[in-house]
C-alpha cells in the first residue's frame, strides 16, 4: 500500500509543519486518513481485528509524535481503535449467535448471514456496548494480541472446512465494511459537532442574559448564534485574546448575525464578570479529570467567573475529548509559539544583543498557546451528546475509548 | 546586447505569467567566503548544525512553506557532500509540489560565477527566489511576490525585490548582533525603491556620499541605518543575463546592487520589501551562528524549532521551562544541571555536578564530571572529560577533550581535534586537524581550498605555536615527533595562525561576547558620533538641543547671543569643509539646514559665511598688509558665488558690512587698516552695492564717533560713489 504510506507521510508532515492546526481541522484529516489505512489494509484469515488494530496503531504513532499537542489526531486515533474492538466484538457475538442457531437447525444457516448485515453497524456496536459489556471490560484488562485473538477459534470450532471458509470470507469483509462504515459516521460526527452542540443552546442562554466568552471559538459562536436564531435576545462580552486577538474575529461575526457585542481587554475580565450571567468558553482539549485545555487567558477568566459565581461553561465536539490525565508525560499541555506575537523584533533587537551582555540574553519572552483550567472551575461540560459534570468526564471517556488504546505505541514485538 | 536580451526575455514572459510559471529558487549552497574557516575545510557550511539541524535544512524548509515549487541547490565547495546528503534527507524523496534539485558547478568561485552557472543551465523560467543556504526565516512570500509581480507589469525594468527588516537603528547592534558592518540604504518611501546600498561604511568617515542626481529625481528619500538586509531576494530572470554579461560581477550586494544602482544606461530599478513580524536572518559569521542559534532557542523562528520537528530528521525534543530543550534519551545525572536556554540531544551523557547553560550540545556526546560549558556550541558525539571549562566556544563533531582542558572565550575546535589534559586553549584561536593554507588576502575566495595547494609547511606551523607559547606543559619527546603536537601531550591537531584581519578583527565575528573595553569603544565613538552629527548638517539631535527659543529672529544678539555664536561656529566649520574640498552647492545645502536648524536669517547666513570668509583668508601667512589683501582679495574671488547666495537684498549686504566693522574692532584688528581697500574689493567683484555701502553710511552717520571710525577711514570712497551715483543719475 504505498499510496496510504504517502498519504501518511504528507500527513505526518504537514501536521509537523503546523499545516494542519486546530482540533477539528486535525480531527477530520485524521479520520479521513484512518479510513483509507483501513481500506487499503490487506485481510489475512485469520486475526482480522488484530492486523487492524496493528495497522491503525503503526499509522496513529507517527501521528501523535508529528504533533503532540494536536490531542485531537490522538483522541480519533484511539476512537477508530475503539472502533474496531467494538465491530470485531460484535461480528464475533452475531457469529456466536449464528452458530448457535446453526447447531439447532443446519439447513438456513445462509439465510441468516444474509440477515445480518441489514442491521447497521451502529446498531450492533450500541448493542455491543449495552449488552457485552462484560467481555469488553474483560478484554480491556486482557493483553491486546491475546484479547483479539480468543474470540476467533470459537468461531471456527466445530465447522466444516468449505464453509468456515466462506464464513470467513464474508467475515472479513464484513468487518472491514462494517469499521468503515462506523468511521464514516465518525466523520459525520465531527461535522456536525457544532450543530449538535448548538441545538442546546436555548436551554442554557436566556433572555436578556450577559454571555463572556474569550478568544474565538467556532463552537461558541454556533453556539450563540443558534441561540439567536431561536429569538433570545442577550449580550456578549467577547474578551479579545491577546495576542493572537481572536476575540476581535468573534465580535465580528457575532455583529454580523446581529448579537450585541461588547469587545473588552483580557485584563477587563474581572471588572465585568460581576455583571455576566454566564461564562461559554471553546476547548483545545478536554482531559479524563475534567481539567481543559483552552487558549491563554482562559483560567484566568474562570478563577473571575468563580470569585463571582458566574457559572462556567465549557463547550466542545466530543472530538476533543481526551482519555488521558494531564499529568501524563506523554501529554504536552502547551505550546509555545513566537515571541514576535508580543513584541516587535526589529524594536526589541537590542535587548537581544548576546554579544554585549556577557553572552546570555536578558530577555525573554514567553508566548504560550494554552492554558489549563483545573475541573473544579468548570460547571458544565456541553458536548454533542448533552451537558455534563466535569466528574462525569471520566465515564464519557470510557464509552468512547477502550482502555488498551491509552497508550498507543507499538509493542516491541513489532 | 544584454539589455537587448533582458527585454526580450522579459516581454516574451508576459503572456506566460498569465498562465502559471512554477515559482522557483535558487539555493546558494556556498557562501563564498572564509568566515566559518577552519570548519568549512572539511564540511560545507550549509551543512553545519544549526541547534542541531543542518542550516540547509532551515532554508529548503522555508522555501517549501513559502510555496517555491523547484529549488535548484547550487553545490560549489564540497559539492558531494552536499549532494550526497540531499539525497540521504527527505527533501529529494518527498513526492509532491516541492522539487529539490542539485546542480554542481565546482568552479565558481563566488555568487557570481554560480549565478552565471545557473544561467547556463538555462532551468529559471520566471521569477525566482534568491537566497543563500544559510538563511532562516519564517517570513511569508506572498506578499513580496505579489508586489514584484505588479511592479514588473508596470514597469519590466524592476528586476529585484530586496527583503528587509528593520532591526535597531545603532550601529551598536549591527555590530554586536550579526557582526555586520552597519548597513546604510536610502529608500524611496513611496514606490519603495532602493537609491543607494552601503554595507562598508567606514568608521573613520562619518559621512557618505549621494549622487545629486538622486535627490535632483526623488522628491522624497528616506536615508535608513536601521535596516537589516535579510539576504533573501525575488528576482526576475534578467537578474541571470545581467550576471552573465558583467563577468566583473561577483559579490551580490557589493557588486551586483551597487553596480545596478549606479548604472543609470540601463534602467534597472531593485526595490525593497520590509519585513515586520516575521523572522529572517542570514549566519555570516560565528557570532551570528550564535545569535541566530539563540533566537531560534527563543523561538523567533518559529515554527522552525527544536521541539517542531520541522525538518523531521532530527529526534523529537522536550521543552522545559525556561527554554530548556531536551531529547527523550538523556542521561543526565542528578547532579548535574541544565541551565537556560540549552539544549541537549538524543543519547548523551552527562556526569556529576557539571553545568550547561546557554550552549547547544549535540547529540551522543559524553561528558564528564564537574565540567562547566556555557554559551558554547557542541556538536555530535564530542567527548568532554572531567574537570573541563568551556566558555563561548565551539566544538565540531568528533573532538576529544581530555581532563581539565580549558577552552577560553572564541575558541573553535574543528572536527575531530583531540586536545591533551590541562591545556589550555587560548582565546579566539581556531583549532583543525588540516594545516592552515598559504595567506590570501581576498575574502572573496572559496571555502574550499584543495588541502595541498598552498599550505604552509609544518615546521612554520610549530613555530607559530611555539611563539604563541600554548602548550604549558613541555613536550614530551615522541609529541615533539608528530607534526600535530599543538594541543599538548596526545593532542591532534594544528592551531590556526588568526586570520588576515589579525586579532583586531576576531573578537568582531566570535562566538564570544564583545569584550568590555571593545563595547566601551563602542560607546565613546556612538558619543562621538552624535557630537558630530551637531556639529554636522544633520543635527537632528542638534536642532532638539541647542533650539533654546525658536521665537527670536537672531537679530539681538543680547538674548541668544550664544545660539548666534554656536551657529557661526558651525558655519565657520561648514565652510572649513568646503576648503577641503565639499562641493559649492553641498555647502549651501548645508547652511541652508543649519539656517533653518538655528532659526537664523539669511542676513546671519551671509553675515556668518563673510565672516569665515575673511577667517580664511587671515589664516594665510601673509608679513605685510599688502600681502593680506591680496589674499583676502583672492579669497573673496574665490568665493564670491557663495557669498551672492546670501545677498539677496540690501540688507543682507548691510549685514556682511555690519560684521565686517565689527571684526575689524573686535576679532580680526588686522583688517582695520584695510576696511576701505577691502571694500572697495567688495564693491568692485560685485557683492556689495553701492546702495548698501550708501545706506550703511547713512546709518552711521547718527552713531557714536567711535563707530564711526570705519565710516571716516572710507569716507574718500563714499565720496567718490555718491559722485559716481549723482553721475548716473544726470
């Protein structure tokens, strides 16, 4: 497949250039990718799940080291390796089933493999995930090659040769289908994060309220336009976000679908958060302990938003819903961009003189991209499957993720 | 013949910019000078770690984000190196819209030469980007080539868009910054054209020299100081021709820009792009390879940084706080400690108790314990023993220090150069397994010289050092045996005579910070500089000083007798100018701003000029007053058409005789006896009326007796010139 391997490479490449930036923009490319690894992996007969998950997981490496802080191409990574567990578990669970009924009565066992399919994929992974949720778990704590592996032999046991041949014919395509099907609507999830999102925004945003937001925030600004659109008439503060000023963009926008915009400093925060009803801010990233990562400032706005009670609310495609803790090594929590955001080189020149100063400069300048804020400052999580506790984070996470994936780097047996 | 050529590719180009012309560049992968000497000997410059990237890498990496489709890679000086390791890196397997290209030409011997290569090779199409490999940047060329691109619709003799940054206006920071020579330019500030480029400004002058012409043409001209050349130019293909039919071109900005400027034949117009946000900066010498390397620590150049992984090759780096940068497989111990804005490679080792901070370290070095290394640059796989001492030095790949070596401030160890215990390297020297070559006294030269042309044999090497008294420790019989015993007792290695420039020039372009009394030096001739600047037209600080009140016209001499007194000075100088030599229409120029600077009137300008006039003409030799007036006359002759600058109207010339009394009774007591024949002189070559002799009479007639001195001494000629006037009037 050197095609795929060029596509990953470009990938690899344009999310080390800092091409590709921001969560759903890496989020889609890298679902996208993902898929056609998968459609272009070859299928052996036996281990199917396994050679997918191997594949997905050489792939999803160099991904999460050509960025690291892009959380999202890790967190889709981990979502497309959920994926397949839950596919092969639930193929594996019809084929349990199948057999079962095959024991009982040998002459319509084709007419059931027919059957099968026209229930959808998704259907099977929420069955898979409501009743076999006990094997999952069980598999979670089991070693990966060994927990893909064990449900196979059942399958094939006590077959005839032809047929547990075509059986795995099917199977195999069938699984393959069935995977990319669900990443396919995968895809269409991140898509229309926004607008799922969005269609809560009544229920939080009320008439004549006072909204603080920071920065610019595509979801915050659906989110507040869909609450417009439904007739609510209420104000913004849109704290501009220094020093990128993103916040300048937003009230723009706002203005434009005819919201009543107030642009204020960074440092105007705490002078206003007594009149808000209510802080919205977008995320970079949502941690397992309910902690975000949000652009620079954010903290800040939310220590104001608790001196004064104001509740803080967070929202975010679940997309950017991350599996790890902040205290992870591997997690980079910040990235520091360039100083010529703040400060004029050409001013600033001599202040950079290392040759005058003993050699080690006496300036420096730090402009980091994102700050955390803790969980306990957070009130309300809104995600395109509804509002949450910033404790419920966890429980989230593990609907979307399987523990084996936490860590994605290839075992040294590969 | 050649512009024959430039237009006609030119005009055939138009129709074939409308449909898409590939943007290409042309990568200069040598820089055709001797700078990163002993280093270059061995390795191409553009191969040399950057904060542990090859420098070619930062500059291909740019040219891909800025959208340059085909990069041609022109290799000189170790051009297999340079090819060879193109087509071990990503750039040559990487499919897509980026094409990297090598051509070799291994005679060029300077840009020049390269860029007539390049024209042979006939592979530019259009326009194209023009940089060396040693440029980082993270500018964005859009807008630049837009605007060259519009200007060439317009106008096809535009054939060059410089890049500019502004940096800050002292000749300080140049200086201590990139090591540059201070870079002078004037700016057309409303088509941006560039009317004239100086990056040799000589210290010992303090004043440059314009073409008339240029401010004849221009209505406006900004004259710039605070500028940094990035060294990154948009051509057009005339760019190559032009080359091609001046073989005299060789150096791209002394030669190339100069020459185009100059030429008025042909037309050809450069203009500048400047730069605000972003970052661009061209390594011309070590210390800026170390300026550079600690920006991009601090991340100007990003997104090309350590922990980016922009070029992909390099291992993937953590970035602690405070700019510490390092590699996943560090083996440090406990005790030792990374300071500041360091960085540290993969795989290497670092024992008890030693320091780093400020420096670069590469990757797979070891190094030992209690070893102190700051701002130092050390690259891969260095060994460093125990007890060592590294200060602003830098360290190739290979070097073995032994224990308790010291490197002092400047010091380079090219690669691997083996230095024995306890030596210690003195400042500034330069370190290398090759011999020195013969002396050559251009810096146009290559980097690369073939290592057995003309190198000075051995046993003149030895006595250098023996001269030089390096090795403290006495030689050990079978050292003395080896040719490179230099470094002391099992030390590899010859050190380097210091360079043509002598050790004046090397603390100029070292690593090492600028010495206190050199930065002192600095200081005292920036004062100077200003002081001149008073003195001199410009007096932009001058004007904001001595301004006291700018209501008064000058003319009571009680109030600002001390603002009249400074500008006569200042006059007095101007004029002291124009005797050696300054052109007549520069020096009223001159006076004109000094004028305007003081507030004075033209009656002060003549008055002041007559005076240094008659200065001059006194400070001939003359015994006998016969002898004075004859010089004064002469004087007076030659300057006549100045002075009638001045008079414009009577009262002007009222003034001059005004001064003229008041120095014979004050200052110059040697012309009292000579009023009446030195005004008659003045009458006589015109530059006096009669009206104003008359008047000037008149107005003296109700005066003292004692001013009225020079009035009775001349009254023989006033008499005659009212007769002469009651003639002309019947």
């Amino acid at each position: 497949m050197p095609d795929v391997q060029a596509l990953v490479n470009d990938f690899v490449l344009k999310l080390k250039r800092r091409k590709i930036e921001g969560s759903h923009a890496s989020a889609r490319h890298t679902a996208e990718l993902l898929r056609s690894v998968i459609s272009h992996q070859r299928m052996r007969q036996t281990n199917q799940a396994g050679a997918l998950i191997d594949a997905v997981k050489a792939v999803g490496e160099q991904l999460i080291a050509a960025n690291p802080v892009e959380l999202a191409v890790g967190n889709i990574v981990r979502r497309v390796l959920h994926i397949i567990r839950e596919e092969d578990l639930s193929s594996t669970a019809t084929a349990i089933e199948g057999l079962g009924l095959s024991a009982g009565s040998d002459d319509d066992d084709e007419g059931q493999y027919e059957d099968r399919p026209a229930l959808s994929a998704a259907a099977l992974a929420a069955a898979a995930r409501s009743t076999l949720r006990a094997p999952s778990l069980q598999t979670l704590l089991g070693d990966i090659p060994g927990s893909a592996v064990t449900p196979q032999p059942p399958s094939s046991w006590g077959d005839s040769e032809g047929k547990s041949k075509s059986d795995k014919n099917l199977r195999s395509r069938k699984l393959k289908h069935d995977v990319i099907e669900a990443i396919n609507e995968l895809i269409q999830d991140i898509d229309t994060c926004h607008e799922q999102v969005s269609e809560q925004a009544v229920e939080h945003i009320h008439q004549n309220e006072v909204i603080l937001t920071l920065g610019r925030s595509r979801t915050v600004k659906e989110f507040l336009c869909a609450a417009k659109e439904k007739n609510r008439s209420f104000r913004v503060f849109v704290a501009e976000g220094a020093p990128r000023y993103q916040g300048h963009v937003l009230a723009k926008e706002l203005v434009g679908k005819g919201i009543q915009t107030t642009v204020i400093t960074d440092s105007a925060v705490f002078a206003m958060i007594s009149r808000v009803n209510m802080v919205i801010v977008g995320a970079h990233a949502i941690m397992a302990n309910g902690g975000v990562v949000a652009p620079v400032g954010i903290n800040m706005v939310a220590l104001a938003a608790q001196r004064h009670a104001v509740p803080f609310v967070v929202v975010a495609g679940s997309h950017k819903l991350c599996p790890l803790y902040p205290h992870n090594s591997e997690v980079l929590l910040n990235d520091l961009k360039s100083p010529s955001d703040l400060v004029d080189f050409g001013e600033f020149s001599d202040c950079m003189d290392f040759g005058s100063h003993g050699g080690s400069p006496l300036l420096h300048v730090v402009n980091p991209a994102f700050d955390y804020v803790p969980p306990k400052l957070v009130s309300l999580f809104i995600t395109d499957t509804g509002g949450h506790n910033p404790s419920y984070m966890y429980r989230l996470i593990a609907d979307y993720y399987s523990a084996d994936d936490l860590v994605v780097k290839q075992r040294s047996t590969s | 013949m050649a512009q024959k050529k430039g237009l006609r590719s030119s005009s055939s180009d138009d129709p074939e910019e409308l449909a898409r012309v590939p943007l290409q560049a042309v990568l200069l992968a040598d820089s055709f000078a001797t700078k990163f000497r002993p280093i270059t000997l061995e390795r191409p410059k553009v191969l040399l770690p950057l904060v542990n990237a090859p420098m070619i890498d930062y500059t291909l990496a740019w040219l891909e984000s800025v959208g340059v489709e085909e990069a041609f890679v022109l290799c000189c000086a170790h051009s297999q190196q340079v090819k060879d390791y193109l087509n071990k890196s990503q750039w040559m397997k990487q499919q897509g819209t980026f094409a990297v290209q090598p051509i070799e030409s291994r005679d060029s011997i300077s840009a020049g030469d390269a860029l007539r290569a390049i024209y042979n090779f006939g592979v530019i199409r259009g326009d194209f980007v023009l940089v060396s490999g040693d440029t980082v940047s993270n500018m964005s060329l859009k807008e630049a080539l837009q605007e060259h691109k519009e200007r060439r619709k317009k106008d096809p003799l535009a054939v060059m868009t410089m890049v500019i940054k502004q940096s800050k206006p002292s000749s300080l920071t140049h200086q201590t910054r990139l090591g540059n020579d201070e870079i002078l330019m004037a700016i057309d500030p409303d088509t941006k054209e560039l009317l004239y480029y100086e990056d040799k400004t000589d210290q010992s002058q303090r004043f440059i020299t314009l073409d008339k012409m240029l401010l004849a043409n221009t209505p406006t001209l900004h004259l710039h100081n605070d500028k940094q050349d990035c060294y990154i130019d948009i051509c057009s293909p005339e760019v190559l021709s032009l080359f091609t039919d001046n073989f005299d071109y060789q150096h791209l900005r002394r030669h190339f820009v100069k020459g185009l400027l100059v030429d008025d034949l042909m037309g050809y117009k450069i203009f500048t792009h400047e730069i605000h946000s972003s970052y661009a900066a061209r390594i011309d010498n070590f210390r800026s390879y170390d300026t550079i390397s600690k920006d991009i620590i601090q991340r100007w150049a990003y997104p090309m940084v350590p922990d980016v992984q922009y070029f992909g090759s390099c291992s993937q780096m953590k970035l602690d706080r405070l700019g510490i940068y390092k590699a996943p497989e560090v083996n440090q111990s406990r005790t030792a400690q990374i300071r500041a804005f360091s960085l540290v490679g993969n795989g290497t080792t670092i024992g008890d108790h030693s320091e780093i901070s400020n420096s670069v370290i590469g990757q797979g070095c070891t190094i030992g314990r209690n070893v102190s290394i700051q701002g130092s640059y050390i690259w891969d796989n260095v060994i460093i023993e125990d007890d060592c001492k590294l200060s602003h030095a830098l360290v190739c790949d290979g070097v073995h220090l032994r224990a308790g070596v010291v490197l002092e401030p400047g010091v380079i160890l090219s690669f691997k150069v083996e230095v024995g215990q306890k030596i210690v390297i003195p400042a500034y020297s330069k370190v290398s397994l090759l011999p020195q070559p013969s002396k050559q006294d251009s810096d146009e030269e290559l980097e690369y010289a073939d290592a057995n042309s003309g190198v000075v044999e051995s046993p003149s090497i030895t006595s250098i050092v023996n001269t030089r008294n390096v090795d403290p420790v006495p030689d050990s019989s079978d050292a003395e045996h080896s040719d490179t015993s230099e470094v002391g007792i099992s030390g590899v290695g010859y050190i380097w005579l210091t360079s043509e420039g002598g050790h004046e020039e090397e603390w100029r372009h070292s690593i090492a910070p600028i010495p206190a009394e050199k930065l002192m030096e600095f200081f005292l001739s920036a004062h100077a500089d200003l002081e001149v600047s008073n003195q001199d037209v410009n007096s932009l600080p001058a004007s904001g000083e001595l301004q006291v009140d700018s209501e008064s016209t000058g003319f009571d001499d009680g109030e600002d007798y001390r603002d009249s007194a400074d500008f006569e000075k200042e006059v007095e100088a101007t004029f002291h100018r124009a005797l050696a030599g300054v052109n007549q229409d520069n020096v009223i120029l001159e006076i004109n701003s000094l004028r305007l600077s003081y507030n004075m009137s033209h009656a002060d300008c003549a008055g002041s000029l007559f005076y240094s006039i008659m200065r001059s003409a006194l400070a001939f030799p003359h015994s006998c007053n016969r002898e004075l007036l004859l010089n004064t006359g002469k004087e007076l002759g030659r300057w006549k058409d100045l002075l009638k600058h001045y008079l414009k109207t009577i009262d002007e010339e009222i003034e001059v005789l005004l001064k003229f009394e008041e120095m014979c009774l004050e200052t110059a007591k040697e012309f009292a006896p000579l009023f009446s024949a030195i005004l008659n002189h003045l009458y006589e070559k015109d530059i006096l009326s009669e009206d104003a002799i008359l008047s000037w009479a008149e107005e003296k007639e109700g005066a003292d007796e004692s001013d009225k001195i020079f009035v009775k001494q001349s009254e023989q000629f006033l008499k005659w010139l009212r007769e002469a006037s009651e003639d002309e009037d019947e």
